[in-house]
C-alpha cells in the first residue's frame, strides 16, 4: 500500500546494480528499509541530493504489511536547512548523529517523542552557534530517552560529570575528546554489541580538543 510520512535518512547504502537501500527513521512507522531505484540516474540526481544524512523528508512510500523491504516513490524536503549543507564542520557531526541513531535505532514501532526529540536535534545543530558541542548534548539526551539516563553523581561517571553544565549554559571550552570517550564508553555499557562509530575519526580531527 502507498504510505505517506515525515522522515529522517539515517543512511544509505549501496543493494545492488539498480538499486540502493535507504535507512529511515519515521514518524508514523519508525525504522524502515526502503529500496531507492535509478538513483545515479539523470533523472534522479534531485532524490540524491536530498538523501544526505539527516536530511527531514516528506516521503511517499510503498510499504508492505509482510516485513519485506518497501519501495520510495517520492520525496521532498520538510526542512529546509539554512548552515547544515554548505557547513563541513556541521556535516560531519551529522555524519556521525546519523550513525549512532543507525547502530541504536533497533525498534520498528512509531515513537512520535523520538522522532520530534530527532528533528529538533537536526533543527540545533543547523541553526546553533556552536556545532561543535551539538553531538555531545544529543548524546546526553539520547541516552535518557533510550532508558538510561547518566547520573551525574554516580563516582562511576565522574568522567562525565564535567558536562552537567552543558545542559544549561554553552562552554566554550572544555575537554571534548576526553568527554566524548567517556560517553561512548557510557553508551557501550548499556547498548548490547555496540561498537565506535567509524565517522569519530574524522570528527575529533575537525573538533581537534
């Protein structure tokens, strides 16, 4: 059946000579595979384009009730991002949003909480004044809304506890690197086989601290 509904690309991967596979998160049906036809084609370089990770879409589906992988027919921008496009150091944090979500995101079912959480996640990062620390505050607030909220004032996260005032008021400085393992250590003690994103490289390379 056709299916129309607000979503997020998480990632898109390569399927086959015709056709790529498209991760989304939705507002109406959370995590879906879709599969994308003719995307090198030149008639559909505008559907590339709008397949960056994070992008918001408008998306018209097919979607099968049988579990099998579904089928985009179109799609459009939601939100249309003012800095996130033209700006490297905001592409690679959401690079890097866009895999966590893709190695967390397990549950299929519609989480409208999650999803308005994401967008507005997606809306800082383009909007806000520093980039640089968006994926840390996601990171804090993901792992709440996953169930597993950091205590602060547990001696166990003491390596955290330096990003409390994160929460509240912008820090300009402060050791990033160091905060980031330690929350990406947090996340490997409470997501089953998690592993380190293969986009953290790059990103401590851009936010070099």
């Amino acid at each position: 059946m056709n299916s129309k509904t607000d979503a997020i690309v998480l990632h898109l991967a390569p399927h086959s000579e015709k056709a790529s596979l498209l991760h989304l998160y939705t507002r109406q049906h959370g995590r879906t595979l879709l599969l994308v036809y003719g995307r090198h084609s030149r008639k559909n370089k505008g559907v590339q384009a709008l397949l960056e990770p994070l992008s918001i879409l408008h998306v018209e589906a097919v979607m099968h009730d049988n579990g099998t992988i579904g089928q985009l027919r179109e799609c459009s921008l939601a939100y249309v991002p003012t800095r996130l496009l033209f700006d490297n150091n905001r592409r690679c944090v959401a690079l890097f949003i866009a895999e966590m979500l893709s190695r967390t995101l397990s549950h299929p079912q519609q989480d409208e909480m999650l999803y308005d959480f994401l967008v507005e996640t997606i809306r800082e990062l383009d909007t806000c004044d520093d980039p640089q620390n968006a994926h840390i505050r996601f990171l804090i607030h993901y792992a709440a809304i996953l169930g597993f909220a950091i205590d602060f004032t547990d001696p166990e996260n003491q390596a955290l506890a330096v990003l409390q005032p994160l929460l509240s008021q912008p820090l300009s400085r402060f050791p990033r690197k160091a905060a980031l393992h330690a929350l990406l250590d947090y996340y490997s003690r409470h997501v089953p086989d998690f592993t380190m994103p293969n986009s953290l490289p790059v990103l401590e390379a851009v936010f070099n601290d």
